[in-house]
C-alpha cells in the first residue's frame, strides 16, 4: 500500500480478509491523517496488520473472531 491514510490501510486488509474494524475515538481521530506507505505481499493477516500497527503507531486487538478494535499506541 503506497500512501495511504491508516484508515485505507486498516480497511483494505479487512476487506481482503473478511474481518470488520472498529475504532476506539482517538484512533478515529487520527484514522484518516498522515499518509503510510508498507509492503504487505505474502503477509499473513496478523503479519499485515501488525505491519500497519507499527507503521502507524496504533495497535488492534481483536473483539471476536471477525472484528478487530483499532487504538492508539500508548
């Protein structure tokens, strides 16, 4: 993904994967600012999003076996 807000990045994977994304109301904020770049061919999903995590200095946790919740990094 070639700059791309961690919004577009965290939704893209989800699609691709089948999950849903929630936000907590920081991470919201913030989902649709700053621009990220990351390769992710061959990635597996935990391998994608723990890419987007630390690129975009968030993390995500997940709520049940088809949503993952988005925060902020503390």
């Amino acid at each position: 993904m070639n700059d791309q807000t961690p919004r577009v990045c965290y939704e893209t994977i989800a699609k691709l994967w089948g999950i849903n994304v929630t936000w907590d109301s920081e991470a919201e904020a913030q989902s649709r600012t700053g621009r990220f770049t990351v390769e992710l061919s061959k990635a597996t999903l935990r391998e994608a999003l723990d890419k987007v995590a630390s690129v975009t200095k968030t993390s995500w946790t997940p709520v049940s076996e088809t949503t993952i919740l988005v925060a902020l990094q503390r």
